[in-house]
C-alpha cells in the first residue's frame, strides 16, 4: 500500500490483495456497528465507510479499456 497527500486529498493505492481487505473490514465495521446498539457509527463514518466499500466491490475501470 502507498498513501500521501497531495492538494488536501489523501490518496491510497493498493493492490488487489490490500483493497479485498479493505473492503471486507469496511463492511464487516458497517455490518457490526448495526448489530451492536451501543456501537453505533457517526453517519458521516458509515457513509465514508459505505462508499470505501462500494468502490472497491467495483471492478476498476481504466481511460480506454472497455466500451
């Protein structure tokens, strides 16, 4: 995994094996913190950590590959 920040953004590359990962602990906090009461996620983690997920479930698109 690399990680900077450029510009105000923080950007991480990951390869596939780190970006599974990422998605399956993404989804098993969204999974977990709506299973136990007391650990409810603030709605701005839950969205961050919904839209991580979706985003990697996503097969990667490349300029000029595919239709």
């Amino acid at each position: 995994m690399r990680a900077s920040q450029w510009r105000g953004e923080h950007l991480l590359a990951l390869n596939a094996e780190e970006a599974a990962a990422l998605a399956d602990a993404c989804a098993l906090l969204l999974v977990a913190s709506e299973a136990v009461p007391d650990c409810r996620l603030q709605p701005g983690m839950q969205r961050v950590l919904a839209d991580v997920f979706e985003a990697l479930a996503q097969p990667a698109e490349f300029p000029g590959e595919g239709s």
